[in-house]
C-alpha cells in the first residue's frame, strides 16, 4: 500500500496547501479538511502542527536574534515536511489560489519526484491555468499527472481520487 512509508493499517497522506497561514484557512483546514481525511480511512501528515518555532520566533524582539531564529525555525520545518512526504503514502494538495503556492508547488514536484501520489483539489472559481487546456500552472498539473494523481474540483471527490491513487 506505501510507497515509501512502513506497512501500516491505515495509509499516511501528507496534506500540502496554504490554508495555514490564515486564521480562517486554519480553521476550516482543522475542522472541515483534516476530519474528511480521516474520516476515509487515512493517517494525516501535517505541516500546521507544530509550526510554534516559526511563530516564537516572530516574536523575539531583537533583530538579529529573530533572525537567527527564523532561520533555524525556517530550516527546521523545511526538514521536518519533505520527512513526512518521505513517509506519505500519498499527498492531497489545495490548489486554491489566483496561483497554485509556491510552497505547495514545491511539495507536488518533490512528492512526484519520490512516485507518492498527489491529487490536487481546486475549489477556486478564477481561472489560473495557463491556458484554456489547463487547471492550473502547466507543470504542476504534469507532476500531478505524472504521480497517478488527478485535480479534482470536490473535497469529496479528491479523497475518492486519493483512495483510488493510493490503493493503484
């Protein structure tokens, strides 16, 4: 069942997305996105949690010190999710956006680069393909693709896509 993760009972999806960095993007990621995930029969990966140092770090009054934090802050959580998408079994990805995150962008590559599967999910009604012919940015719908991944347009129709991805 795992690509790259131990045999476990339950598969690990790594939820990649920019819903972190606003308080109602948080919010319905914890209540409506991390439910709906476990609720189909996954472990969830999550780089939201556990995001404190970046935030001490904001907080440190001294330039120079802050700096120093972040950069460590910022190098540790790097680290700590291209880990879990070592360990994922598969990656939903929220494409939503006027572009896809750069971030996000990045986790897609490094995920189809390791042959984990990434279905990307875009509720978005504004057009951001590069052309009439795609979704979104050309190169990551091609990773997307090229990891047996689909874009799907429902919550519920991405988990449905990741079970199939992930299970193939």
């Amino acid at each position: 069942m795992g690509h790259h993760g131990p045999m476990r009972d339950r598969p690990l999806v790594y939820l990649a997305g920019p819903l972190g960095f606003t308080e109602p993007g948080r919010r319905f990621h914890d209540e409506v996105v991390v439910p709906a995930v476990r609720a189909a029969g996954f472990d969830v990966a999550d780089p939201w949690t556990g995001g404190g140092d970046i935030e001490t770090a904001l907080g440190i009054v001294d330039h120079d010190e802050r700096r120093r934090a972040l950069v460590r802050a910022n190098r540790a959580a790097g680290a700590a999710n291209a880990s879990m998408i070592d360990r994922a079994d598969g990656v939903l990805a929220v494409l939503d956006g006027s572009d896809v995150d750069s971030g996000t962008a990045a986790e897609i590559g490094y995920a189809a680069a390791l042959e984990v599967p990434v279905v990307g999910w875009r509720s978005d009604l504004r057009d951001s393909g590069d052309n009439e012919a795609t979704v979104v940015n050309l190169q990551v719908e091609h990773f997307i693709e090229r990891s047996g991944g689909v874009i799907e347009s429902s919550l519920d129709g991405a988990i449905a896509a990741l079970s199939a991805a992930v299970a193939g």
